[in-house]
C-alpha cells in the first residue's frame, strides 16, 4: 500500500523535477511554483524510511543446520573420513575438515596429518627422562657474562679469561648432546656464534689496549715492569719470591712482548702461556 502524500510527513520536500536539476524548490503540493510557472509536469516521490535497512532474519532451518555441525567434533570428523575406504577418492581430497571444524575445539584433537619428513624426535619440546642432557646452555649464557666483565680486566687477566673461554666453546662446539635435538642445535647454535663473535672483538680489544698503554708510556717516557713468576698466583705474589722475577723494559719492547703472548694464544697453543706462569705488570 503506497503512502498518502497529501500527508507532508510521507512525501519529499522537493519534486523530482526539482531534485533532478539540484534547483530549490518551495515544496506546494500537487504542484510546485517553478512547475506551475513553466508548466511542466510536477511529481512528489514517497519520503524513504531513515537509517539502516534492518537485516534478513536467517532461516530457522539454516540455523539448526550450522548448529548441528558446530556441535560435531574432530575427532568425530576424522573417523568418518578414515571409515570411508569405498569412497570416491576425488571427493576425499576436496574434503576440507578445517570448515567443519569448531573455533572451541582443543588443538591437540586437530589432525596435522603427515605434511613433513622432519624427524618428530628433532621437533619434540619435552625432553625424555631418560635421555643424556648437556650443560652447554648455562655455559653459554656464563660464557658470555664472563666476556662482558673482563673489559674492565688489565691486559694479563683479560688474556686468561678469553684463554678459559675459548677452551669452553671448543668444548660445546664438539658436544654430542645437543645435535640430537633440533630445539637444542638452533638455540645452542645461535649463542655459540654470539660468543665467538666476542671472543674475537675482546681480542681485538687487548690488543688495542697494549696499543695504547704502549703510547701513554711512551709519551711519559716510563719504563714498562714485567714481574715474571712460576707457581704463584696473579693476584698475591711474594715479595721475596725465589721463583720469580721483574723486568724493567722499553714500552716497545713490551709491546713486542704482550703482541707475541696473544699470537701465540691464537695460532700457536703449544707455545702458547703456560697455565702456571704468570705476566704481571707493576
């Protein structure tokens, strides 16, 4: 049934006429003044309904379907698909469980099916009680504490931390433990490139070090004293000690000295630093 458009609240304020040429129009009903003028035909159209239009309700029966197959589970799913051995195998594969599958379902119901040839054993998060665990992690992570604090060591001390250190990462790199877990092998692989990495930029740091405290020297015009000592340790030497001794040296000639102690800890272990021998700079 069409509205009364006698009524003002049923009808435009303008005429189509009007709205079609964007021109102001008065609004008298039947006609308006610039048709009546011209003498053109003058239409009022039914005011539309404000806001929204409201949406269709979903039918009763769509809703007990969608429902129904909210409410069916997995692993029911997945039985009726592996009890299905007759069926057409064209219609299997453009079976998609994921549509049919609830947003609540638990994610250890969902099958994954056997989409890789990765070892499950390399991609396991939980560890075996019984299998053979490692401590290259915690090394890794002193390891690397370890190199952060011996910047603020003297030449001597720095030399026999990164000697300490180096030996452990050779030791991690040769573990057996950690390539039997793929977890393990990427994370113990990442820090152990870390420490590496800071190894070598402490090294470089030690020489730089002698590189300056060569130059300090120099421009004092100080003597450099080497206290050599066999059997005792850095930090408390003996006054009198008979196994010992000092050395008054040229800034050059100890620089020359320090350069060959880390080369040699570097390319050359087996005239390396003795572990008992001691290099102290009074």
């Amino acid at each position: 049934m069409s509205p009364d458009l006698q009524d003002p609240a049923n009808r435009r304020a303008s005429c189509d006429q009007c709205r079609q040429k964007k021109l102001k129009c008065d609004g008298s009903y039947p006609s308006c003044g610039r048709c009546s003028t011209l003498g053109e035909p003058c239409k009022f159209s039914a005011r539309m309904p404000m806001g929204r239009p409201k949406k269709r309700k979903i039918a009763s029966e769509n809703e007990a379907q969608e429902s129904s197959a909210s409410r069916t589970s997995p692993s029911t799913l997945a039985m009726s698909i592996g009890s299905d051995t007759g069926s057409d195998m064209g219609r299997r594969a453009s079976f998609d469980p994921c549509q049919h599958m609830s947003e609540d379902a638990p994610l250890d119901l969902i099958p994954l099916g056997n989409e890789t040839n990765v070892d499950p054993k390399l991609l396991a998060f939980e560890s075996d009680p019984g299998q053979q665990t490692c401590a290259c992690l915690a090394s890794l992570y002193l390891s690397l504490e370890e190199v952060r604090k011996a910047d603020d060591l003297p030449f001597t001390a720095r030399l026999s931390v990164l000697r300490h250190l180096t030996t452990t990462a050779a030791g991690i790199i040769q573990c057996q433990v950690c390539p039997t877990k793929f977890l393990w092998a990427m994370q113990n692989a990442q820090l152990l490139n870390t420490l590496i990495i800071s190894l070598a930029e402490g090294y470089k740091k030690i020489v730089k070090s002698v590189e300056d405290e060569t130059k300090r020297a120099q421009d004092a015009r100080e003597s450099k004293e080497l206290y050599i000592s066999e059997g005792q340790t850095l930090e408390a030497p003996s006054q009198n000690d008979a196994l010992g001794f000092s050395l008054s040296l040229d800034p050059r000639d100890w620089k020359s000295i320090a350069n060959k102690a880390i080369k040699s800890e570097l390319f050359d272990r087996t005239y390396g630093i003795p572990e008992r021998v001691m290099y102290r700079r009074v």
